[in-house]
C-alpha cells in the first residue's frame, strides 16, 4: 500500500513541477512567465507532448505515462483510460 501512494504522490509532484496552470490553460512552467534560478539555463522543449493517466479498478493504482504505445500496454493489462490531464515539455 505504501509503495502504491508513493507512486501517486510522486506522479503529482511530477505534473506540479513541470506544469503551471493560468487561467485554466495548462502550459510549461517556463512559459508562465516565471524563470527560478533552478531552471535557469535549462534548454528550452523542442515540443509538448500529452501527459495520459490511467487507472487499474484492481488496486486503484494510477499510471502517469508520456508514451502513447505504454497506454495501449497498459490497457492490455487492464487499466483504464483516464484521457490526457496534461501537457508537459517533451
């Protein structure tokens, strides 16, 4: 149980690290308008790409994934599509 919620707390902290979210729209932290001295000198994303979520009804676990071919794996083993919750810097 605890490896499961360190698994979802992880994939949160993922999405709220690379995303910043104005006004409903959904874009890169660095497109927000704010540079910390953390990502300072970072290259920027040549693209964005989709962030899927998916769920397994099984043990209630999410899957986070930025490859479309890792979604149809897991839909074999029967999780769920949840759709795309974000866009991130691919």
């Amino acid at each position: 149980m605890a490896k499961q919620q360190w698994r979802r707390r992880t994939a949160g902290v993922l999405a709220a690290v690379v995303l910043t979210v104005i006004g409903g729209t959904t874009v890169p932290a660095h497109a927000a308008g704010s540079t910390p001295a953390s990502v300072q000198g970072v290259m920027q994303p040549q693209s964005i790409v989709a962030f899927y979520r998916l769920w397994n009804q099984s043990n209630g676990d999410h899957f986070h994934t930025t490859d479309w071919n890792e979604v149809i794996t897991a839909i074999q083993l029967g999780f769920t599509y949840e759709g795309i919750r974000a866009r991130v810097a691919g």
